[in-house]
C-alpha cells in the first residue's frame, strides 16, 4: 500500500516554491513506497467541491527547478480555520474547517503533509499538528522574517531584484541631480531594504526596526547637495515609519484577507521632506510584485531544493510538528512553534546594521 504526502504552498508567492516541490517529489521517488500529491491553492483543493488534488510525480516536477511561482498556485485568503462564507444578510463571517480537512485527508489516505508557506500557513500549520495532524513545515518567503533560519528562501531573489533597482535608479538621479526613492517589500522587517541599499550603495536606508527622524534623513540630503554630490539614493521599506508615527497601510477589501496592505511609505517620505524645506527634485518608485516574480537565482533554487529533501526526509523520520531551517551551512528541523513565536528582525547590533553605518549610510536615527 502506497503512502501519501500531501504538498501545499499557502500565504504570498515566492521564488523557489516550485524547486521545493520537485525537491520533495524527487526525494519521495526514492522510496518505492510513497507517492506525492497536491493540495490546489493551499487546503482549497482539498475543501472544495468537487477536491482539486494533482499528481505529482517525477514527470510533473521536470525543470520545476528554475521556475517562478508555484504549479499548486497559493492564496493568502482565509485557510482552514476561517474559512470566509457569505451569510443570509450578504455579510461574509468565517467557519472553523480544520476537523473536515483532517477527515478529508484521512479519507485521501494521506500519510504526511508537507506546508510550505510563511508565518501565516506555518500557524495554521502549528494548529493543524496540535489537532493530530502530521505535518512538516517549509519555511518561505520574500521577507526573510521567519525566525529560526538563517534565510527563507526566495530572499536572495528579491534582493537581487532590488539591488537590480538601486543601481540603475543610480545613473538616473546622477544624470538629473535628483533624489530618487525606492520603496521596497519586507512588512516588518528591513531585511531587503538594508541588503539592496548595501548591494546598490544607496546613501540612506529607512527600515522598520529604526524609525526614522524625519529632520536628520532632511539634514543628510542637504549635506551631500552642498558638497556638491546633487544627489541622493534612498531605499525604504514597506514597513519603516518616522519616529512616533505609524506604517502606511490599508485595510484589504478582499474576501479572508486578514493582513494589513502596506504600501505608500515612500511617497509619505517625499511629502515629509517637502515639508521640511527641501527644495530639490525627487521622484519615487515603488518596487512591488517585481520583487516575488520570475526565476529563483541559483542560490534559491540550491535552498529550495534543500528544504525540499530535507522536508521529505523529515516525514520518514516522523518528526511531525518541525519544520526545516537553515543554520550555518546545515539544513536542521526545528520545531514549528519556535520558529512563529515572533518575528525575524534585523537586531540593531547586528553586523548588517554596523556594515551600512560603517560606510557612512544614514539609517534615519
Ligand atoms: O510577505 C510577502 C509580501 O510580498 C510582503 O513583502 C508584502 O507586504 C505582501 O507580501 C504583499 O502581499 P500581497 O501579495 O497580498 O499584496
């Protein structure tokens, strides 16, 4: 009797989902004993009427490796817990569908499941394991704010991308004697910013862990106008706020999207900066889906392709409730509730944080 894993990609696409599936599904075709399928949009597939569960075998994961996005597809909607429905009175509340999902599963004849997905999936993963499920978690995401790993994959893509960004906004603002502002991903944390500032050698870099004063960012600017270097790169991040003040974000309109939509910190900056007298030419760009698009770099697919062995190789051990990690240069597990208890930020002692002010980087404090 074969053994089934159950593959989902659940929370914000990222580069190197699909190089973790074919890692899991390449190590699986090892084992004469189990097979591999997966779940369509996270849990969706197995929740919906009429189920969506794909085969996945070797044939079906080929050259997955430098592909963008994920085959299974993902949502960052609802999930099994707070599944959205849509009352009598037209208003939309949320039920509870973990019991089903775990008879669902059992009924599938499903052995392990495999979640690979951020913050979000890995608590819904956490809860799923505290109801008997046996699950192994994958660490992702862009942000690289998932605590216990060194780095999630898809990180190095978006920094790439990001970097990418800052040097050619840096021949623009040369050419103009402008201020140019990049506004980059991360949510709560300052991990892309800080690396594509460094990568790209931006002058200023404003990240969420340091709230930025808005009178020092203004002084910083002049200084370089008045030595004569008229201009200025600046990246920031989604989530970085003056001092006292909040992050720019709205409130999703759309159906189970539980998050907070940041965005918007740039323009704020260039509005703030106006206001404190500065009187030079400055233009923003915001960076957005191009940092989780397109093709891993080579060191994603490697990670990915790691976490999805060693993903594998957890659920032979039975080791259900952990999920992988990188630390140094070994892939480990550990367990899942670790690596959610809080997020993965930049601590302000670190070396990251001492290398940008060592070349004289402003940080907005
Ligand atoms: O968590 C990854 C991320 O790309 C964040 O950096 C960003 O704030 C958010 O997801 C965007 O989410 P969405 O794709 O739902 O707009």
């Amino acid at each position: 009797m074969q053994k089934r894993v159950l593959i989902t990609t659940g929370g914000g696409d990222c580069p190197g989902l699909n190089a973790v599936i074919r890692g899991i599904v390449k190590r699986a075709s090892l084992e004469r004993d189990w097979e591999c399928i997966g779940s369509v949009e996270a849990y969706n597939g197995v929740l919906w009427e009429p189920q969506e569960i794909v085969r996945l075998d070797k044939k079906a994961v080929g050259g997955l490796h430098a592909r963008g996005g994920t085959i299974l597809r993902t949502t960052n909607k609802g999930g099994p817990f707070a599944w959205p429905i849509k009352g009598a009175d037209g208003n939309w509340t949320t039920v509870d569908r973990s019991d089903e999902l775990i008879r669902k599963l059992q009924i599938q004849g499903v052995e392990a499941v495999i979640s690979i997905g951020g913050d979000g999936s890995q608590d819904i993963s956490q809860r799923l394991f505290e109801k008997g499920l046996n699950i192994i978690g994958v660490p992702k995401t862009i942000d690289n704010d998932l605590l216990a790993t060194d780095y999630t994959f898809g990180f190095q893509t978006a920094t790439e991308i990001a970097a990418d960004a800052v040097n050619k906004l840096v021949t623009t603002a040369e050419s103009h004697n402008r201020t140019m502002i990049l506004e980059v991903m991360g949510r709560y944390a300052g991990w892309i910013a800080i690396y594509a500032a460094i990568a790209g050698g931006a002058e200023i870099c404003l990240i969420p862990e340091i709230p930025y004063d808005i009178g020092g960012v203004a002084e910083k600017i002049r200084a370089r106008y008045d030595q004569g270097r008229g201009f200025v790169n600046i990246v920031i991040a989604e989530g970085a706020k003056p001092r006292g003040g909040e992050v720019v974000a709205q409130k999703a309109e759309e159906v189970g999207y539980q998050n907070l939509k940041l965005g918007g910190a740039g323009m704020r900056l260039m509005a703030e900066l106006k206001e404190h007298g500065l009187d030079i030419d400055m233009r923003v760009s915001i960076l957005g889906h191009l940092q989780r698009g397109g093709t891993p770099c080579a060191f994603d697919r490697v990670l990915a392709t790691e976490f999805g062995v060693k993903a594998f190789e957890l659920a032979l051990e039975q080791k259900w409730g952990h999920m992988v990690a990188l630390q140094g240069r070994r892939i480990v597990s550990v367990p899942i509730k670790d690596a959610i208890s809080r997020y993965n930020l930049i601590e302000l002692d670190s070396d990251i944080i001492r290398t940008a002010r060592g070349l004289g980087m402003c940080l907005g404090d």
